[in-house]
C-alpha cells in the first residue's frame, strides 16, 4: 500500500465519512461505534483498507463489477488521454471512443445492431422499457404496454426499474410502482416445491416453468404484453442458472405472442459466466434488447449500454409524416468519453489475456471446492452458477430447505472478512433471508486465489455452524 496518506489524514477521512456520507444499501448503527470499511487501494484480487488491512476481493468490488482487476494502467492512461482530447458533448452527436466501442461490441453480438450509451444499468432497463412502450403506441393503438418480469429478478434502483423489480426486500415501502409491469414466477429447480413442480425435473421441468410465463401471458391478453426482461442468470436474487429446456421454450412462447425478449445482462454481461462474452449467448437466446453496465468498463468508468437489433431500431426511423417519430430521450451521461474509452482497454484486455477461458477454468474449481465443502457442510443446500459466478445456498435442513438464519449468513461474511476474504450474500426474494453466499472473483483469478478463498468460507463455516 502506498503511503500518500498518512495516519492524520485518514483518520479526517474515516471522521468526513462517518459524518456525511450516506452509504448505499447498509444500516448506519455499526458506523456509529464501529469504522466503515474505506478501501483506499486496489491492485489485480487484492483491496488495502484505511487499516491497511489487505483482503482478496471475491466479489470484484461487492457488486460483481471489477471484471478486470484493480489498478490497470492501460486503461487509466486510456482514459486520461481521453479525458484531455475531449472529456464530454452530448450524445446526440458521436464521439471517437463511442463509436469504435460500438463497432466492438456488435461485433461480439451477432445479430445486435446499435448501442445506446447511459450511466448506470437501472437507466439502460429503463430505455428499454420506454422503446417498448413507445413501439405500442405507434404500432399497437397504445395496448402492447405490459412488461413482464420475473420473481427474483433486479433490474434496477429507480421507480420504473424498480416496478420490474421481483425481489420484495428492495421493493417494500417504496411503492405505489408504475402500472403495467407484471410479475411471472422464476425457474429456480431448487425451489422447484415454490411452483407446484416438485414432480417435474430436468428439461421437462425447464419446460413447464416457462409455460408459466405463457399462462401469465394468456391471463393479462397478448395484445396487451409488449416485453419479456430477464436476467440470463439471476444474481441478487440468489445467483439461479435456469434449467434445460426453459430459453427454448421461452423464445417459443415470445415468438407466438409477439412479445420482445429483453435481457438483462448488467451482472452477466462481459465474460462474467465465461466462453461467451454474455450469459445469453450460453443458450442460444435471440434478444431483442441487450442492457450491460457493470463489467462493460470494470468500473474504471461509469458506462452503460442498452443493445437492440436493426428491427427495433426501424420503428424509430425518420418519418416525414411524423417529425415526433424519434427515441425522444436522453442521458446526460451518455455522452461522457471516458465509459467508452475505458470499455474499449477492459475489452482489449479480457482478449488479450484470454480471460472468457481464464473464468470457465477457475469458475470449474470454484465450483468443484463449493461442492466438496458441500459434502462437509451440512448447511450448504445448494451450490450454482456460473464460471466465476458462483453462489452457495445456505439452509437449516436440506429436506424442507429452510433458509438459514440471515445473522448466521452475514457471520459468516464477517468472518471471511477478518480472514481478509470479502464475499457477499444474497437472496433478497424474502425479506431479511438473505441466505446464499455470493461470489464472484475477478475473471483474472489464479488457483490460488480460488482456494485462498474457498478455504475461508471452510473455517467461516465451521466456526459459525460448527
Ligand atoms: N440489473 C441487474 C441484474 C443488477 O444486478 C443491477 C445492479 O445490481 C442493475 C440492473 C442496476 O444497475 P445499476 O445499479 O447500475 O443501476
């Protein structure tokens, strides 16, 4: 750790913190006697704290974001060199790094033909959202408004975003949301007893949990349903693969209703379930719109992107009949160069370190260890997911699979941290049972850092359950 900042000066820091700043998704209480943990320096795995305390990063900072690893040169000289060409104009107009991190990006998604630029993933879902509504008023008389999400899906902290949202924990008290977004259950096997399946497995199934979406769709009318959003593998929700059968099925029933495919690929999105540059394109999925933040620059910039095919894009073509007949948005931010410049080196280098192939191999031995800890652990009820997106679901009987006691679960976390490992937790589909440990390593992982961490949940696990 560099020594720039002295003692007195991060002490100033911890007190300025402390006072004024308004952490996202926590409870202060424990700020108010304890510290905040302030990561002051990152490099490749590995976070320094203001305690100079070091820590493997297993989560690529706590939000599944930091595909490439801390303290990537190329990508700030990138960026710097940008920044002083020209840092910003209004994406009404284009910009060189903008331009080329398009043409880079389609040519990753065959079939996607246009890139729309905004800052975070709630607004990327949000541009998608507002296409689909405007696409049935020019098209459908104003009735294929209906949005459908899933159970457990997130996409997203603003209102719209949220009225999408299937995980309760984040949707309590912030109603009323906006109308016509409807819920259709997920696909989670595990909790297949949840959806009066329990007899089915396997692709039959994956099959009959998308023909639940197909009654949803039939119950609310088909002409009234204009889109389908997904997340390709759920991630807060309790990182959930879908099984067999289900994306065939899925587009089927699209298909039959003329209902667009949205998928969002915020969390999935750039190499983070490995081989394929996106989760989607593990399952042979044809989306009609693809949104991405997280990974799109590892976080060396704020970018997202909201994909859509050269179909879509027609419906907003020029029309000399209707001068109105253009997206008629904007984000501010989507005009900002340093996203794009800094996605175009974080693309760069996850070819040029072959870190798609990098994710599948370390997500196989991640996966492996979980499931011999599995075997050790009687808590463990569950472990899933995808190169170097991994979860571990922790229950209190493996027959009725009772979630585990949150207070447990975040022990559990907490001690990892003291072990210098930081993991997450995850599941906020029912309030205050956030039951599935979370990982997701950097794609430039080693084995050693795999086991480094597998081995802490090993002790974390054994002090807290024994
Ligand atoms: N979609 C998914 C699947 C997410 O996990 C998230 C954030 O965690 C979002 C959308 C929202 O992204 P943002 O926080 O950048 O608005």
């Amino acid at each position: 750790m560099d020594g720039n900042f002295n003692k007195n000066d991060l002490e100033r820091v911890v007190s300025a913190d402390k006072a004024h700043v308004w952490h996202h998704l926590t409870q202060h209480k424990p700020f108010e006697t304890g510290e905040p943990r302030i990561i002051i320096e990152g490099k490749d795995m590995r976070v320094w704290d203001q305690n100079g305390k070091e820590y493997i990063d297993a989560v690529s900072g706590a939000v599944w974001t930091v595909n490439v690893g801390y303290g990537r040169k190329r990508i700030a000289d990138a960026v710097h060199a940008q920044l002083m060409k020209v840092c910003y104009f209004a994406n009404s107009g284009g910009s060189i790094p903008g331009a080329l991190f398009a043409e880079k990006l389609i040519d990753k998604m065959p079939g996607m033909s246009r890139v729309y630029y905004t800052n975070s993933g709630s607004e990327a879902n949000e541009k998608a959202f507002k296409m689909v509504r405007q696409i049935a008023h020019k098209k459908y008389g104003g009735k294929k408004t209906k949005i459908l999400y899933r159970d457990r899906d997130y996409h997203g902290s603003t209102l719209a975003a949220m009225s999408a949202g299937g995980q309760d924990e984040r949707n309590m008290q912030y109603g009323p949301f906006a109308p016509d977004f409807v819920r259709v259950p997920h696909c989670m096997e595990y909790r297949k007893h949840e959806l009066g399946l329990e007899h089915l497995s396997g692709r039959e199934f994956g099959i009959a949990a998308a023909n639940q979406i197909e009654d949803v769709i039939l119950r609310e009318g088909p002409e009234t349903v204009g889109s389908l959003c997904l997340e390709p593998v759920t991630a807060g929700g309790g990182v959930i693969e879908a099984p067999e059968g289900y994306w065939e099925r899925v587009q089927e029933i699209c298909k039959q209703y003329n209902v667009l495919l949205h998928i969002d690929e915020v969390v999935c999105g750039v190499g983070r379930t490995g081989t394929e540059w996106f989760g989607y394109q593990h399952y042979g999925i044809k989306p009609d719109f693809v949104t991405m933040a997280k990974g799109v620059a590892s976080g060396y910039a704020a970018i997202a992107c909201m994909v859509t095919t050269e179909e879509v894009f027609a419906h907003f073509k020029d029309n000399p009949d209707d001068k109105l007949n253009h997206f008629r948005d904007i984000s501010t931010f989507g005009g900002c160069t340093a996203g794009p410049a800094a996605a175009l080196e974080n693309m760069a280098i996850i070819e040029e370190e072959n870190l798609l192939e990098n994710c599948t191999v370390m997500g196989e031995r991640m996966m492996g260890n979980l499931q011999a800890l599995m075997e050790k652990h009687e808590i463990i009820g569950d472990v899933r997911g995808k190169g170097l997106f991994l979860g571990a679901e922790l229950v209190t009987n493996r027959e009725t699979k009772e979630p585990a006691d949150e207070k447990d679960v975040m022990a559990v976390v907490a001690d990892c941290g003291a072990q210098g490992v930081i993991i997450g937790a995850a599941n906020r589909s029912i309030p205050g049972r956030n039951n599935v440990l979370c990982f997701s390593p950097a794609l430039i992982a080693t084995a050693e850092d795999i086991d480094a961490i597998t081995d802490a949940v090993d002790k974390a696990l054994t002090k807290v359950f024994g």
